[in-house]
C-alpha cells in the first residue's frame, strides 16, 4: 500500500508540474503575443506619421505641380501671340509670298511685277 501511496504522489507532483509548465508556457506565449502586438502598434504608429508627411509632402508638390502647369500654358499663349514675329516664321510668309506670286503668274498668264515688302 505504501508504494501505492507514494505513486500517487509522484503522480500527484507530475502532474502539479506539468500544469505549472503548461501555465508558464501559456504565459510566455500571451507575452510573446502582447509583445509583438505592441511592436506592430509602434510599427503601424510610425507608418501613419511617415504616411502623414508623405502625403503633405505629395499635397505641396501637386500643387507647386498645378501652378507650374498654368504658368506654362501662360507663356505657351503668350509666345503664340508673337509667334509672327520669329524669324523662323518670317521666313516661311516671304517663301510663301514668292510661291503665290508665282503661282499667280502661271494662273494669269502676265508677269505682274508686285514689290513684295514684307
């Protein structure tokens, strides 16, 4: 009887320890978990700040983008204006104008001597 007793406490020990081991170990793994859920709140935290300054960085630049945009269209209105004046396109009307001329000199048949100033 007395070996049987003795089992039953060892039994008894095991099994206290085994629980102990078990509650220890759910507690290191709740631990663990708490642990890492509050470095990826730390994490997430420092995604929103950075998120934030992008964005208000992105916010500056589409409008400096914008502004730009319409200062360009400005002077692209402004340089059509005055795009008579390029030497380029000056050019271009005095070769125009010889072409005309001649060109109305085969329709009429007469060699019209017109001075051309332009």
């Amino acid at each position: 009887m007395n070996q049987m007793k003795g089992y039953d406490v060892e039994r008894k020990v095991v099994t206290v320890s085994s629980i102990l081991v078990w509650v220890l170990y759910s507690v290191l793994t709740i631990y663990c978990v708490l642990f890492n859920l509050y470095i990826l709140c730390d994490v997430v935290s420092s995604v929103n700040f950075w998120y934030n300054c992008l964005q208000e960085q992105r916010d500056k630049v589409l409008t400096t983008l914008s502004k730009l945009q319409s200062d360009k269209k400005k002077l692209l209105d402004e340089l059509d204006r005055h795009k008579d004046c390029d030497p380029e396109v000056m050019e271009q009307m005095k070769e125009d104008a010889v072409v005309a001329r001649e060109a109305a000199n085969r329709w009429t048949g007469a060699n019209c001597s017109v001075v051309m100033t332009v």
